[in-house]
C-alpha cells in the first residue's frame, strides 16, 4: 500500500494502536517470564500475552499481506486469540491457596485439558476450523470454571492477597472472550481485539502484583526500568523502521513484517538482557569473573526490587511467618534471597558490623542465610543422632535436607552418592514414607517456628 493513496485516518490510528497494544502485551508477557521462571502461574501468564501478541500480529499482517498468504495469518489469528483464554484457566487454578483440592485440579487441567484445548486450536490454526460452541466449551467454559474456584477458595480462606486487579480483569477477560465469540452486540471486531488485549495486560499486571505482595518485594522500581528500557530500545530500532516506512512512502507486508519482528527482538533484547549477558560470559571469561559480573546483575535487581522501607517489628505474625517461608524457598538462590525484607532484619546489620563486612545487598543476604541455618539447626533434637525419622525430629528435617543439604525428594533423578549417609537415608525417607503433600505442611509449620526465632531476636 502506497501512503500516496492517503491511507484513512481511522486505519493508521487502528494501525497505530494494535502495534502499541502488541508492544505492550508482549513486553509484560517477557516481563513475567523473565521474573521468576520457577512458578508456573507466571509461566501461563506470560505465554498468554506472548500468544495474545503473536495473534495480534497476525491481524495486522493479515489486513496488508497478498491473498496467498491471507488465509494462513486468518486461520492463525482465529486460534492464537483463544490461547490466553486457556493458558490462564490454568494460571488461576493455580493461584488457589495450596490444598488438596488445588493438586487436583492443576494436575488435571495440566494432563486433560490443556493437551485437548492445545490440539483443538492447532486444528482450528491448520484447518480453519469455525465452532463457536465448540470453542467456548474448550476455551472459555474452563475460564470462568477456574474464576468461580479462585473467587470462592479466596472467600473461605480469608486470604490477604491483592486479587481485587485479577478478579476484576479476569470478568472482562471473559467478556471480551465470549464477544469475540458470539458477538451478540454489534462492535467491530477491531474494538473487541484491542479490549481482550487490554484485560490480558491487566490480568498480567494482578498477577505481578500478587507474585510482588507473595515475595515481599517492591514492584513498581523494577517494572518501570523494565518498561522503560524496553520502551526506549524499541524506539531505537522500530523507529528506523517506521522512517523507512515514511521516506519511501510504502506501507507493504514486508516493511510492517520487519516493524513487528524488530519490535519482538528489541522488547525480548531488553527484557533478557541479564541472561544474554551471563550466557556471553560464558564465553569470553574466567569462572570467578563470570561471578563477579553476576553477582553485580543480580545486586541491580535485588535494589529493584527490595523494599527496604516496611517495619518488620510492627508486621503481623502471619505475615512475617510468610515472608520467612517464602525466604526459606529461596535458600539456595542468593540473589533471589537478597531482594527479601528479612535482609533488613536489625540483626543482620549487628551481625555484619560484628564480622566488619559492608552491608551491601549480597552481602545482606548471604548473612541472612547463615542465619536461616543457624535457626534451622536450632530445630534438631539434641539426641546425638545425624538422622531420625521419629516426630520429633520432622521439623528440622522438613527444612534441613531440603533447603540447607539441598536434596530434592521428588525429583526422578537424584543420585544418592551426591550426599553423606544421612542425607542418603533422609532422601530416600522423604521418597518412601512422607508424600509432598506432608512435606510441603511440615514445612510450612516449621517455618512458622523460624519466624518465631527470628521475632525473638527483634526483641519481641
């Protein structure tokens, strides 16, 4: 298309916020990848919004690329849009609160549901296959399914949690989904797309908020340098682009192909860019320096995201009690430990000016780690045994073979020779007589009597 032939007005603002919108999804979808790719209610949120992107695209191409390849950017568009729709019926299961209850259902919707939902709409994508009904009952029924679960197990936990953004985007996400359906009201398609869109960016900003309240942390430093350096590095490279695009005033398949690829490279550039530099290190340094140079990235994170100001001795026991077991899940990952609040523990700072060390983020957290395992050993009956099995000793083992030992009872494969004979008889306990399930309350009761250590030391 020639921008000779005076493109609409109305089409170039359409243009000009589906790539906007597209910006937006995909960077918050990379945003919550990049965030913490452990937890799998991020994981379904980010690829979400990426599918939401990626269908948005083929929307676009689709209204300027020849006929030839009209059919095949349809066809895509008409399965991609449903993709969110069905990752996050899953990612509110699994924001439930733990229970039985909630393995069930993630294990269900992870081998039932989301295989059939994933082979219905590649059908749709190779065939262009057109079921309304049909398509609700894969897609949509199972979202307002997980919705109705989370609202109600949220109401009889009395759970602290900020869901307020989720369950609010979450009905709007359904509405729109079910307009692009059956559009029983008569707005054009274009409005419903960029409404979806809108409500998938708000659902994965509840989602960033929960996971920011979950791990104590600050969100609103490290999303906007996110943001910002996304932002600014797509205007660098799109924006050649788009001059391109003007000079030559030629508005083809190609050029927008171009616009929308670099946008994706540029957003995913910046988001991943702390990974990308560790994997070059790899490459051009020694072992130690690669450590050091991570050590530096991870610090600049953790500042991001630490939140240095909130009063530990005024929090409520049970929200200290969830910061500590949230802490004890990040043991073995020290920049993740160093953005926790329990690096503010005045102790902490007694600690290091005892030992004359500088209190720097890393430095705040691999002391509060030394802590977390004195208070762990604090819990090991004094009988003179290396490993028991009795009750009494359930708490310490909860957390010491797990967190400080390392041993990862579930996992397939996990030689028993990497460990001492303790270790060995306490991972093969774990595997025979205590299921997850037992496990994840122990350790949850033993983390409440960490916290109870480490108030006392506040002087409480």
């Amino acid at each position: 298309m020639l921008l000779d032939d005076k493109m609409p007005v109305m089409d170039a603002i359409a243009l000009s916020l589906q790539i906007a919108v597209y910006f937006l999804a995909l960077w918050m979808g990379f945003y919550l990848l990049n965030r913490n790719p452990a937890k799998t209610q991020l994981n379904l949120a980010s690829w979400g919004l990426v599918a939401y992107a990626a269908a948005l695209a083929a929307n676009i191409l689709g209204s300027f690329s020849p006929e030839s390849l009209t059919t095949l950017l349809n066809n895509s568009f008409n399965a991609l849009i449903y993709v969110p729709a069905l990752l996050w019926s899953g990612c509110l299961l699994y924001l439930m609160p733990e229970d039985k209850q909630k393995d069930g259902l993630t294990r269900g919707w992870s081998f039932i549901l989301l295989p059939i939902g994933l082979v219905f709409l590649l059908t749709k994508l190779l065939t262009g296959f057109d079921a309304p009904w049909l398509t609700a009952l894969v897609v949509l029924v199972p979202l307002i399914f997980s919705f109705v679960l989370l609202a109600n197990a949220l109401r009889s936990t009395e759970s602290e949690h900020p869901f307020g953004l989720i369950v609010f985007a979450a009905i709007f996400f359904a509405l729109g989904t079910g307009l692009a359906l059956f559009p029983f009201i008569s707005i054009p398609t274009f409005w419903v797309i960029l409404a979806i869109g809108l409500d998938v960016a708000a659902l994965g900003l509840g989602i960033v908020v929960v996971d920011a309240f979950d791990e104590g942390q600050r969100l609103g430093l490290d999303m906007l340098r996110s943001f910002q350096i996304s932002f600014f590095t797509s205007l660098l490279f799109a924006g050649q682009v788009v001059l391109v695009i003007v000079l030559s005033e030629n508005l083809s398949s190609t050029l927008l192909a171009l616009l929308i690829s670099t946008i994706a490279a540029a957003v995913a550039l910046a988001v991943f860019a702390d990974p990308l530099q560790g994997l070059i290190d790899r490459l051009l340094f020694d072992p130690q320096d690669q450590e050091e140079r991570a050590q530096r990235r991870a610090m600049t994170q953790a500042e991001a995201r630490l939140d240095d100001k909130s009063n530990l001795a005024t929090l409520p026991q049970k929200e200290f009690a969830r910061l500590t077991r949230r802490a004890l899940s990040h043991f073995g990952d020290l920049p993740r430990l160093a953005s926790s609040p329990l690096t503010q523990l005045p102790i902490i700072e007694q600690r290091l000016e005892e030992k004359q060390l500088r209190a720097d983020t890393l430095q705040r957290a691999a002391e509060l780690k030394a802590l977390l395992t004195e208070s762990i050993e604090g819990l090991k009956p004094a009988d003179g045994q290396p490993f028991n099995s009795a009750d009494q000793w359930r708490h310490f083992n909860a957390l010491y073979y797990p967190y400080v030992v390392g041993i990862k009872p579930y996992r397939r494969r996990q030689p028993l020779d990497d460990f001492d004979e303790a270790s060995s008889q306490a991972l093969e306990w774990f595997r025979v007589q205590v299921p997850e399930r037992t496990l994840y309350n122990w350790q949850n009761a033993a983390a409440e009597l960490i916290a109870q250590d480490l108030r006392e030391q506040l002087g409480e």
